[in-house]
C-alpha cells in the first residue's frame, strides 16, 4: 500500500509543477504583444529573419529565433546569437526561448517552428507560441517519412501551426485553397501573398540571392504589424541572411572564371528545380552549366529523386556527384541527357578532388550546388569560398 501511496503522491506533484509551469509560461506569452510562427517546408529562416528585420526597421522591439542550418537567436539590434546545445534539440527549446524574450520587454518575437512531426507542430503553435500571425511559406514533398506519404499529407501537417482567432499568410501557390479552408476552420484570418508585387530592383538590393514569394509575405506580415512597406523594405535589405541562404559566388581558378550558386539548403526535388529556373534565368545566358550534387549514404531515395531530376529536367553540360554506389542510377536516367558529361567522386574521396573537378569546368560555367549541407557539404562550401572573388 505504502508504495502505491508514494507513487500517487509523486504523480500528483508533478502535475502540479506541470500546471504553474504552464501558468508562467502564459504569463511570459501575454507579456509579449505580437508573436509571429513561421513554419514552411523552405524559406522559414529566411521569412523569420525578414520579418524580424522589417518590424525593427519600423520602430518595433524585436526577437527572433531561427533554426535553419545553423539555429540562432537575433537579438533586437538584429545581431545573431549563435544557440550552442548540450542535448539533441527539442521543441522544449522554443518554451525557454520565449520566457526569456518575454524578459526583455519585446514589441514582437517572431518564432521559426522547429518541429517536424505532426502532433509535434500543433503542440508548437497551440501549447507554445499561440501565435496572432501565423505563417506557412509553401509546402513541397520533403520530410515525407514524418508528414507523409503525399504532398497533401505534409499541407495538413503543416496547418497544425495554423492559429486559432488570428491572422494566416502564406505564399503556397500549389495547395493555397486547403490551408485557407483549415484557416477558415480556425477563425483566423487567410491571406495569400503575392510574389509578382515584388520588383526585381528590390531583389537585386538583397546581398543574396531572395526568393520573391519570401519577401512578400515578410511584407504582408510586417504591414499588419503597421509597418509601412518602404519602411520594412529598408529594413530587409540590411539583413544578415541564414548560413543556408541562397548565396552567388564568383569564382577564380587556373585563370578561368565560374558563376556560383549554393542551393544546398533547398534539398527537395521540387524547391531544387524551382531554384534552378530562377538562377539560370538571371546567369546562365549561353554559358555551360554544371550540377554539382553533394548526396547523403543514408537516403538512397533522396539521392535517387535528384538525380533523376538533374539528368530528365535540367540537362546540365557537365554533374559531378559525390556518392556511393550510385552509378547504376546514373545509367538508368542518364537517356534523358545523354550529352551530360557525369563525374562521380566517393564519399570517402578527399574533398579537394571535389574541388579539382570543379576547377577543371569550362570558364564562365554557371555551377549548381545541391544536395546535402551538413558536415561535408560545409566543408567544400568553405573550400569553394575560398576561390571567391570581386569585380
């Protein structure tokens, strides 16, 4: 009996301590006036670090955290405050986050989601954030063993951080008419941004490549916020971008000179391909152009996906790929673009035999990166950089 007592006993005090922990938590919440959620399958770093900027271009003390390639927390003077974890990370982190924000006397925090699994999302935004403006960028085929099997899948995944009695923005032009519905559902507001108000003069004042759809809805935000458009504008193009962002290098070796794009932080086929639209449109003109593909042991799919795409949608000159057991994919696709010229290097290859192949591309060829960014990926990231030069 006496064992039975002590357990109950214990279960009674930790739910207890469970309700006045949930207690301070509401009272740090209502001590912050404007909580935005960001969630998306890409772009939510670059959203969160936009809106952040524009809502303290306009006046408005503002904290944001992002949890992109590298997570961060951006303080009110826009500096990144690098978040150095001693465990695996947990969506617990956003409740310690935002107790401390609450402490600084903010105007606004603006909340990237780091959640992944469905039940996870919603206890994110209706547990933890309990945003007034949510935010859902887009939503592609990625994570899909978490919130899959189908794209459809992954939007009603994402809607979990839809708020209740709020205000919703996204800029998904695939699946917008089943987030509005769940938005309509939820009692907030839905409101669908339009990337084509964004003039390609305000992209080019970006110090990276921005996505339009981005930029746009960080405006939509910041205009509810009160923040005048120009105002916010001004503010964005001083941002310092996500250590994943889409950046344009030029290039300098053996005499020749290359056009660089990392787009190793859009890892899914689609935001790959519509990233390639995009920067071969503005660089390519009638230059060579190669993909250089930095792939994963551990997901032979994924793997499988990009190269298809590569060889059946973008045809480039010349694919270098670093993979392992991978050229019976290539001999399978490689009908779609038989004048790609294929060079393969292993994972466990020295990566400087990445960056001789790269050295030994056509001058003035535009280079694609894809793929995996993480460990390796960074390291021929910073090999390359070191090739980097200004006119």
């Amino acid at each position: 009996m006496m064992p039975l007592l002590l357990l109950g006993a214990l279960a009674l005090t930790l739910c207890i301590a469970g309700l006045l922990e949930y207690q301070f938590h509401l009272q740090s919440l209502n001590s912050i006036p404007l909580r935005i959620h960001v969630n998306g399958t890409r772009g939510k770093s670059s959203v969160t670090r936009l809106v952040a900027a524009g809502l303290r271009e306009g006046g408005l003390k503002t904290f944001a955290k992002t949890t992109g390639t590298a997570p961060r927390v951006i303080d009110s003077e826009g500096k990144d405050r690098i978040i150095h974890r001693l465990r695996l990370p947990s969506i617990g982190e956003q409740v310690r986050l935002l107790r401390y924000f609450s402490g600084e006397s903010p105007d606004a925090v603006v909340m990237e989601c780091m959640a992944v699994q469905p039940q996870y999302q919603w206890i994110a935004e209706h547990q933890m954030v309990k945003s007034h403006i949510g935010v859902i960028t887009n939503v592609r085929p990625d994570h899909l063993e978490e919130m899959g099997p189908t794209e459809n899948d992954v939007a009603y995944s994402l809607s979990n951080t839809i708020p209740v009695g709020g205000t919703f923005i996204t800029g998904e032009d695939q699946k917008p008419d089943l987030l509005e519905s769940i938005a309509k559902q939820n009692g907030s507001e839905f409101i669908k941004s339009d990337e084509s108000s964004i003039t390609q003069k305000e992209l080019k004042l970006f110090t990276y490549i921005e996505h339009p759809s981005n930029v746009a809805v960080a405006l939509d935000v910041c205009r509810l916020a009160g923040v005048d458009r120009a105002v916010a504008m001004t503010g964005m193009h001083k941002v310092q971008p996500d250590v994943g962002a889409l950046v344009a290098w030029k290039l300098r070796a053996k005499e020749k000179e290359y056009q660089f794009i990392n787009g190793m932080a859009a890892n899914d086929p689609v935001s790959t391909l519509q990233i390639w639209k995009f920067v071969s449109d503005r660089y390519q003109n009638k230059n060579k152009s190669c993909i250089f593909f930095n792939s994963r042991d551990d997901r032979p799919l994924r793997t499988k996906q990009m190269i298809e795409l590569t060889l059946k949608d973008i045809k480039p000159d010349n694919f270098i790929i670093r993979g392992n057991k991978i050229q019976t994919v290539v001999d399978k696709f490689i009908f779609h673009s038989p004048s790609t010229i294929v060079k393969i290097i292993k994972l466990n290859d020295a990566l400087d035999d990445a960056i001789d192949l790269i050295k030994d591309l056509p001058s003035k060829s535009l280079i694609y990166a894809i793929g995996n960014q993480v460990g390796a990926g960074q390291e021929i990231l910073e090999k390359i950089s070191k090739l980097k030069y200004h006119d």
